[in-house]
C-alpha cells in the first residue's frame, strides 16, 4: 500500500486533481509554508535580482558628493548654445549608424 511518506510526485499529484479545486486549493495552500521552511536558501544568483539599496551600492561604489558642479559641466564649451549641443548629439548618432560600405553589416551584393 502507497502512503504519502512513500508516494511518488506523480501519484500525490494525480490524488490531488481528484479533489474539488477549492479543496485541492486549501490543501496546496497548507502544505506551501511547510515546504519553503524545508527548502534551502535562496542560491547567491537570486540575490542578483533582489537589487542592493542605494545606500548599499553608494558604499560599494565608494561614491562620494560633487563638491565642484563645474567640473560636472565640463566637456561642453560654455559658449555653445543648447541648439548647437543638441545637434552635434544627433550628428554622433547618426554617424553611429552608419554602416561603413566594406562591413560585414553592409548588405550584400550579388554579382
């Protein structure tokens, strides 16, 4: 005779699907605490997607406050206007996406 100490997944499975949902329900909702008390802890990898807390990563990362906002805004001259910072943005990406006629990516020609 099978008991559940000796049943197989399969078999507690298929004694589960025998009962009413709202029974099958209750019975899977009272065994789930038991079964994650039993189950180990969570690997290293899973801590991967909790995600650290800002002051955690602040740490990690030996952060530390802007003192200088200047130095902030540097690599743009201060006599630019916005317009003209906008555009050289758009000429750099767009030269990005230029694919040059000799690439692998260029498409292909056929003779």
């Amino acid at each position: 005779m099978t008991t559940l100490a000796t049943a197989t997944p399969d078999t507690v499975l298929t004694l589960l699907r025998r009962l009413p949902p709202r029974e099958r329900l209750r019975v899977v909702a009272q065994a789930l605490p038991e079964l994650e008390r039993e189950l180990p802890a969570a690997p290293a990898a899973m801590n991967f997607w909790r995600g650290a807390s800002m002051q955690a990563l602040i740490e990690q990362q030996n952060v530390r406050p802007a003192n200088d906002f200047d130095a902030l805004l540097s690599g743009w001259p201060p006599d630019e206007s916005i317009d003209d910072f906008a555009q050289a943005v758009r000429e750099s990406r767009q030269q990005n996406l230029t694919v040059p006629q000799n690439s692998l990516l260029s498409p292909l020609r056929y003779t």
